[in-house]
C-alpha cells in the first residue's frame, strides 16, 4: 500500500519541477472581488512571486517525491502563508500547498489551505474544496486517511448545504460516505448515504 500511494504522489509531484508545468496546472478558481476580500492575483501577476516561492522553499520542495516530504512542505507554506505580507506569495503558498496536500491524500490540510484562502481572497472556496477532495486517490488510502478525507467532505457537506446549495452538499456527502467506506466505518457510511437521500430523494447513493 506504502509503494503505491508513493507512485500515486510521484506523478504530478514531479511536474513541479517545471516552472511551465506548475503556472499551467489548474488553480483555484476565483470570483469576483467583495469588501472583505481582494480577488486573488492572476497568472501575469504571479510570475515573479513563483521564482521567490521556489528559493524561498527549495529544500522542502526538494523533498516532495514522496507522501512524507509533501506533508513536510505543506506544513512549511501553510506556517510561512499565516503571515506572509505579499499577498502574491501568500496565494502562491495556500495555492501549492493545497496540490501538495491533495497529491499526498492529506485533507486535514486541504481543508485548512482553503480555510486560510478564503479568509484572504474572494473564490469559490466551497466547489474549489470539494474539486481538490474528490481528486485525492481515496481507493489508495488507509483507513486513517480515508476516515479524515471522509470527515472532512462531511463537513464540507454541512457548509454547502447551509449555503443553500444542495448539489455540491449532495456530492460531498457522496465522498464522505465512500471515505466512511473506505475506512470501514460503515454506521457512518449509512448515515452519510440516509443524507444523500434527505438532499437529494430518490437519489440512490451507490450509484454516482
């Protein structure tokens, strides 16, 4: 299971290595600018921010290969991102912090690189946590991970749902049910899927 969840990580971990690669991947989606928040920067203005991001962590990034240094990495943008100034970079580190999260089956940090995001820019913070959560390889998870990727998409679930917005709530709860699944919990796969039914009736949750 180690060996594969490490090949699973090696793939798009290795493409950062590229600068093309990295500014061309997808990013979070952003929405218009608010009072309480600034738009996040756009590609144009992130070139520079990338190339001090890269000096600024080249030993952490040296050492995302595997599942361990990612965790690494992550933990180092998420303390760096809380008081970074450059609005820029902080993205640029809540932004590469989330991928590397994702890539290493971590969604305690990537719900937390999102709950940072949106305390300082404006973007679709509900459908862009559930986009980055549906994308981490639940089948190659232990059940450790797969019960926190489970608790973290219920929780989304409950945000998206008292935001009014039931087909992500629906989706999320999907996710977290498979996750319970995953982990062998299956009194909290039920429930998961009974709340599926409630969002969505008729709806039968084993099939997507």
């Amino acid at each position: 299971m180690r060996c594969a969840v490490v090949l699973i990580a090696l793939l798009p971990l290795a493409a950062r290595a590229e600068d093309a690669a990295v500014s061309a991947r997808p990013q979070m989606r952003q929405l218009a600018p608010s009072a309480a928040a600034g738009e996040p920067p756009g590609p144009h203005e992130l070139v520079d921010a990338r190339v001090e991001l890269r000096r600024r962590f080249r030993d952490e990034f040296a050492t995302i290969s595997t599942p361990a240094g990612a965790n690494a990495a992550v933990a180092a943008l998420l303390d760096a991102a809380t008081t970074e100034p450059d609005r820029r970079l902080k993205w640029l580190m809540l932004d590469e912090a989330r991928e590397l999260a994702a890539d290493a089956g971590n969604a305690a940090a990537v719900s937390r690189t999102i709950q940072l995001a949106s305390a300082s820019y404006d973007f679709d913070a509900v459908a862009e946590e559930y986009r980055t959560l549906n994308e981490i390889p639940l089948r190659l998870l232990e059940p450790v991970r797969a019960a926190t990727l489970a608790d973290a998409a219920g929780r989304l679930a409950a945000r998206a749902e008292a935001d009014g917005r039931r087909d992500v709530a629906t989706s999320a709860q999907l996710l977290a049910m498979r996750g319970w699944e995953r982990a062998g919990n299956i009194a909290a796969a039920r429930a998961a899927a009974a709340k599926v039914r409630e969002l969505d009736p008729g709806r039968e949750p084993g099939r997507r």
